[in-house]
C-alpha cells in the first residue's frame, strides 16, 4: 500500500472522492497550511501541474474550531491554542480513521489574511498516525483500494432508480437538484460516491459509507438507507426543497 504524510484538515463533516468542498479558513494554524500549499515556484508564479494535497477527515470527538477566548462555564479558562487546539491529548482518537485525499483547485488569500479554497476529493485513505507538532497537524495515511465487489453494476443501476425517486419526493417532485437522468453516471463507484454525498445523511451515515471496503457493499447499503428514507418522506406533509450536489462551506 502507498503510504504518505500530507498536512490533515478535520471537519464536521464528511468528504468523499469526486465532492466538491469550498473551504473558508480563518484559524492560524490552517492558514499556514494553505500558505505553504499556495507556495510559489522560482519564477514566482503558481505551479498549476503541482496538486496541492491535504487530508479531509472527520470528527469523532472535539471541536472543528478551537475556543478562542474564555467564556462560559468557566469565564477563566485559558484559549487553546496550538495544531492540535481541541482534539484532546491524543488528536489520533478523536478522528475517523477513514479520510479522504483533497486536492486545492484554488487557494485565494484575502486582504484580511483568511483563504478561500476550493478543493475537490480524490482517494480514500486510513489514518496511521498524527503529528501535532508542527504549525498544523500532520498525518501519516495509508491509500486504500478500490474495489468494486459482487454485483456492482446492478447495485448500482437500481441505486440511480431508488435516488431518482428519493430526490423527487424530497424535492417535491421539481428535481430542481442534481440533473436529469441522462447526466448521471453510470460506473459503480462514481454512483455509489455521488449518492453518498447527495444523500441527507447524518456524519456517522456518511462516516460509514465512505468507509465501506467495496462499492457493492456501499451501494447496498444506499438501496436500505434510500428506500427507507422515501418511504419516511412519503409520509410527512411537506419538506423544503434542498440543494443536492453541493456542501455547504466549511467556516473552518
């Protein structure tokens, strides 16, 4: 397996190969780690063939933004401070072992010396370890494989059918949200991916999915989760229609 140690960004939230992630980042310690991603070349300019790679992963048990200044219950606490600021001793426990590569199509700094980032995820990866001792954390990922598993195709062929569906009633009836059928995929993984992060899931459902070992199993397990949330959705008077394709930005 292909190892690696590539700075690690954690969020509430779940990112999966092909999602599109718009990051706003306004903490120290994430703005040196787009400073040293946004590096430029000799001739001053941005290398655009050089990807610009970091870590999306989870949180399991912490803060995606470290307390900045002491507040209630207790008016006298210290504010964290440090890469590490709100993950506890350990910051290895209190993520997801399952994350995902991202790879920064755009890092713009702004007059006031935040980012403004657009990333896309690429490959799935395990965490090995986590440094804490740099100005941002480090961690040491392993990339896992993708397999496809027994049965991918046809999974996937009645997933788009139950998603279809899905997304009708949740939107009533307009699908105003991710396309018509004739620009859905149509390869296991890439639909499996796609649903996933389409799906209004809560993080340890999305934590699960991204971390299934083939896209049959993931598939399989969109078919229970999508037929039984149309089959709740069929029975409530009214939902707001809701954007599909998109998350929302991340305030770091």
């Amino acid at each position: 397996m292909t190892t690696a140690r590539l700075p690690l960004f954690p969020l509430n939230s779940v990112l999966f190969p092909g999602l599109v992630l718009p990051l706003n980042v306004f903490e120290e310690r994430y703005r040196a780690m787009m400073r040293d991603l946004s590096k430029t070349t000799d001739s001053g300019e941005d290398d655009e063939d050089e990807p610009r790679r970091f870590v999306v992963v989870a949180i399991r048990d912490g803060r995606e933004v470290a307390p900045s200044a002491p507040g209630m219950p207790d008016p006298t606490a210290v504010p964290e401070r440090g890469p590490g600021a709100g993950f506890g001793p350990d910051p290895l426990q209190a993520f997801h072992q399952v994350g995902c590569v991202a790879d920064a199509a755009t890092i713009r700094e702004r007059e006031d010396g935040s980012y403004e980032v657009l990333a896309t995820g690429t490959t799935r990866v395990k965490l090995l370890s986590v440094d804490a001792s740099g100005p941002y954390l480090t961690a040491e990922i392993e990339e896992l494989p993708e397999e496809l598993g027994e049965g991918a195709g046809v999974l996937a062929e009645g997933v788009l059918r139950a998603f279809r569906n899905y997304q009708k009633r949740l939107a009533g009836a307009r699908e105003r949200s991710l396309a018509s059928g004739a620009e859905l995929p149509d390869e296991p993984s890439v639909v499996s991916y796609l649903v996933a992060a389409a799906t209004v899931l809560d993080i340890p459902a999305r934590q699960r999915l991204l971390q299934a070992p083939d896209a049959a199993t993931r598939l399989r397990e969109e078919l229970k989760i999508l037929r039984t949330e149309t089959a709740v959705i069929r029975h409530l008077p009214s939902l707001p229609a809701v954007e599909l394709t998109r998350t929302p930005t991340s305030p770091n």
